[in-house]
C-alpha cells in the first residue's frame, strides 16, 4: 500500500521509504518536506522495543544522519543544511540492533566491488578503505585508523572521475563523526560488540534454547 503525504506537492519529487526490519510495515510515499518522523508514523514505526538509531536520506551515499533529524524536513534545502543529502528519496532506516562499523563495511565494500578501476583515487581508495574498516570491525585496528580513514576520503572526494568515489567516502565520515565511541569500542571488545542476527527480519522469530 502507497499513502500519499507531505507538505509541498512537486511533481516527480517525493521521498520515499523502503522496507527495513520492521514487524509492521508498508511502503510509505510522501511529498518533499515531510519528516522522518511523520514517515516513521505511517508506516508502523521501528520494531517494538527498539529505537532509531542512524538513516540515510538518499541511499548508502549519501551522509548519514540520526535520531537527533528526525524532524528535519526532507526536502533539498534542509537535509542539505543537516549535512546530507536527499540523493535517490530511498531512505534506509537503521534501529539500535544494527552495528554502525558493520553497515558501513558491508556499504563500501560494494562501492569497491562497482568501481571501474579506471580512476586511482576510487579503484585504490576504496580497497584501503574496505581493509581499514574490516581491521576495525575485527577489532584488530588502533584509533589511528579512523584518522587515516578520514585522510583516505579526503583524497577520494572530489577526485574521482565519477560519482561513485565520493559516494562511497560518505557513509564513513559521517559515521566517524556520529559513531565515533562505537568503532573504538570495536577496539576494546576485540572485536564487535553487537550481535549480527539482532539486526536482522528474523531476529524476532529465534526461540530461546
């Protein structure tokens, strides 16, 4: 089911919020300036028990954002001055079960998967990039990895022939910048800390030993 909602009506323009681990759930359509709030309302909300923790407005490459945006209206301007972007309108939505350290892995392991090669900064950034991130999330990194992933995008973005170099420095910065006592945590654990099936559909049908 589509219901249609918002507060500014633009033809072809609309914000559109795809499935994640949910117990209820339906595809939610709404015009530019509605919230992730007001999405969230409609389309049954995060699964019981838990709460947002982190989304991206526009797919994985665009910056992600948190719980503190719930009420920035999604349109260009506003999510521009949250410090991301509205990108494809797909918004991936993310509840406290998922590790940061992990989806941004899993993200940029694509972007170096899709890469071309044609470019250096794109076709080398992104492998060191998926090393660094994989050391971290094994908890075999120090915290000087997060610098050198800082350093590593800086000499992607912007660099890179194509889009998909800066999109895949994205995810990573902005994680750095709201997550960065989860990915130490990596570090002090030995490895993560969160449990990979809490995050998943089938999380809530697991029956206890």
């Amino acid at each position: 089911m589509v219901l249609q909602h918002g507060h500014r009506e633009e033809q072809g323009d609309d914000a559109v919020l795809p499935l994640w681990p949910r117990e209820r759930s339906w595809p939610v359509r709404g015009a530019l300036g509605i919230t992730l709030r007001e999405l969230l309302e409609l389309s049954g909300g995060v699964r019981d028990g838990h709460e947002l923790k982190f989304w991206t407005p526009g797919g994985s490459s665009t910056p992600i954002l948190t719980a503190e945006h719930l009420d920035v209206p999604l349109d260009y301007e506003a999510v521009g001055e949250a410090g991301s972007m509205l990108g494809t309108k797909a918004l991936q939505i993310f509840d406290d079960t998922t590790c940061v350290v992990r989806a941004v892995l899993r993200w940029t392991e694509f972007y170096k998967h899709e890469s071309c090669g044609k470019c250096t900064p794109c076709r080398e950034g992104t492998w060191w990039l998926v090393q660094t991130l994989a050391r971290l999330e094994r908890g075999d990194g120090t915290e000087a990895d997060l610098d050198q992933l800082v350093d590593l995008c800086d000499n992607i973005l912007g660099r890179s022939f194509c889009a998909l170099g800066d999109g895949a420095t994205s995810p990573i910065t902005s994680s750095i910048q709201y997550f960065r006592d989860e990915y130490l945590a990596h570090l002090t654990n030995g490895g993560c800390p969160f449990d990979p099936e809490a995050a998943t559909l089938f999380a809530a049908e697991r029956v206890p030993a």
